[in-house]
C-alpha cells in the first residue's frame, strides 16, 4: 500500500531531481533511497537464512536442550 506524503525541499534539489529522473519517478527514487535506512529487513533476511540451515538449527537445538536441563538441575 502506498501512502501520498507532501514534502519541502529546496527548489535546487527539485530541480536536480527533475533533470535526473524525471518528474514521474521521483517518488520511487527518494523512496528507494529512504528505504534502507526505514526498513531493516536485513534481521529478518538474516534469520530467515539461519532458519534454513539445518545443520545450525539442530545444533542451536541441542544447545537450547542442554542450557534448559542445566537451568532446571540449578533449580534443584
């Protein structure tokens, strides 16, 4: 979804904007440029790939298993 959001910049900036993308993709372009720096997908891409390594999962697994026995012997 897309949201219309009226914005001041300098008449020079706009200007640049216009000579370089062109007056119907400077939305796109400030919004591509903004996006990084908003919207932190990287954690989520991150954990998505974590999740599809088996081989790490299974030992962050056993790890997780073996921390909650160690927690429940304490508590003891």
């Amino acid at each position: 979804m897309h949201r219309k959001m009226t914005i001041t910049i300098d008449e020079e900036v706009y200007e640049g904007l216009y000579r370089l993308v062109g007056r119907r993709k400077m939305s796109q372009f400030i919004e591509d440029l903004v996006r990084p720096h908003v919207v932190d997908t990287a954690l989520d891409e991150g954990y998505r790939a974590m999740a599809a390594d088996e081989v790490r999962e299974a030992e962050a697994k056993e790890w997780c298993d073996a921390l909650a026995k160690d927690v429940a012997d304490a508590a003891r």
